[in-house]
C-alpha cells in the first residue's frame, strides 16, 4: 500500500488560552491517574517514566484554570492521587474533540490523495515542522494585571492567582507586536536554571522583581545538578528550579521546606495565546 491511500492520522494538541499543554499521552496519564489513584502506577500503565509523570502533572496543574490532579507525595510507592471534577469534564472534552478532529482529518486525507501522493507526504512535512517547543522547565498561565510603559521597556504583571503575580520585563516592541493588554490571557515561561533558592529571607536584599515563597515539594538529584520543586502558594501552582548538588547539601534543602525563589523579570519570556 502506498501512501497516497494512508489517511491522514494525528494526536491532537489542545492550544487555548492555558497554553497548548495537553496532547494524548497526558490524557492517557490523566485517564490511568483515574483509574489507579497513584501516579507511579499511572506511569507505568502510560508507560513514562515516573519523574516525567509528576512534571506533566505540574506543568498541567500549573496553566490549568483549576487543579486537574490532587496528589499527596508517598515515598516509593508513590502516594495516593485523585483526579478532580474538572479533569474528567477536561478529559471528556478532550475525546469528544478528537473524534471529530479525526474526522476532519480523514475527509482532507481524501481530497489531498484526488491529487497524488506527493501532497500528501508534503503536508505531513509542513505540519511536522509546525510544532513548537520549548526548553523551558516552568510554564504559566493568567490574565495579564498591569503593563508599566517606560521609555524602552515595559514591565508586565502577570495574575496567576488570587495572591501570586510574575512580573516580565520586555521592550515596548514586544508589547505592540504580542499585542499585550490588561485583561489578555498569556503564557509565561521560566527556565529553571534562571531560578536561585533562598532558605532565609530575613535581611537579604536582592534586586530580582520576582519573589516567590513555597515549601520544597520534591527534590531530583542527577549526576551534576539536582531539581528542586516548589509548591507554591494556593496549592495550584510549583516551580522547579535547578541547584548544583554542593547548593543543596549548603542550604540543607529538605522536602517541607519553607523556601523563596528569586528570579529576574527579564528572566521571564511571554508568549501570546491568540
């Protein structure tokens, strides 16, 4: 069979004022969360890795409106983990939307083989090419609360929650060609390697516009560095940042640590969601 008579298939990619965040392996790990109430049994039913289970649950958790996923941390054997209300109507949603996305799909596929086989194997090229990724550990969602114009730049805070802001420092270009407003949905990326942990506070001054205070969730070493992730306050947000190994044993970094990440507003990239 060539590949003029293949249809078109695809996985969708849900992309909405969240963020494109949810594609079909997540929904097979949200689907097997509900199904065995453990992470770590989920990762192995998806099948990933156990590690990689836990971020996809946060990166989700984080751009999400509401909590997808309630965990509770339980050593090797994973812990208990419930999907909520809103995960399952998001799941649902999600499969309604794939049906018909798979049936569009299959009636382009029929137009585009009226053609020949070289439209097609070019369209699968473009739309491969089409997917955008980034290195990015911490990934954020909100409305946009305040934009402070300067002379070049302009500073931009972000609302993740009802007692959480992120400020972003981009040029006033930037503002006119994202077409930024208050009130306008955004995506806002951090890489964890931009963060730096502070134990205590108390009489440090820094000049970091973004301050973020949270108990240690989870600690990954690695064969350098070591990953460290917060859970931020509200109980729907966590941010990861990356410390050497020598930073962890010195701060004396414990899960159920009170801990502020500091990070600089130009640390902070936007990306528009229309």
């Amino acid at each position: 069979m060539n590949s003029a008579s293949q249809p078109l298939m695809g996985k969708l990619m849900i992309d909405t004022a969240m963020g494109s965040f949810l594609g079909d392996k997540r929904i097979r790990l949200l689907e097997a969360i509900a199904l065995h109430g453990s992470i770590l049994q989920a990762a192995k039913a998806v099948p990933m890795a156990y590690k990689a289970a836990w971020d996809a649950v946060d990166d989700m958790n984080n751009v999400a409106p509401e909590p997808l996923v309630l965990r509770a941390t339980g050593g090797r054997h994973g812990g208990g983990s419930e999907l909520t209300a809103f995960g399952r109507r998001l799941i649902a949603f999600y499969r309604a939307l794939e049906q018909e996305s798979q049936a569009a799909l299959a009636r382009l596929s029929g137009q585009l083989a009226q053609h020949g086989e070289p439209d097609i194997a070019e369209f699968r090229q473009v739309l491969r090419r089409l997917t955008m990724k980034t290195s990015a550990r911490n990934q954020f969602a909100g409305p946009i609360g305040a934009i402070r114009s300067g002379a070049v730049e302009s500073e931009v805070i972000l609302k993740l929650g009802p007692s959480l802001e992120l400020t972003a420092i981009v040029t006033n270009e930037s503002v006119q060609n994202l077409g930024l407003a208050e009130g306008r949905d955004v995506l806002a990326f951090v890489k964890a390697s931009s963060i730096v942990l502070m134990v205590e506070e108390e009489g440090a001054r820094v000049s970091a516009r973004n301050r973020f205070r949270g108990l240690v969730q989870k600690i990954h070493h690695g064969p350098v560095n070591t990953e460290v992730t917060l859970d931020l306050p509200g109980g729907h947000h966590v941010l990861t940042a990356v410390v050497t190994d020598p930073s962890v044993e010195r701060l004396g970094l414990a899960v159920g640590q009170p801990v502020t990440a500091i990070f600089k507003a130009s640390s902070v990239f936007l990306v528009s969601t229309d």
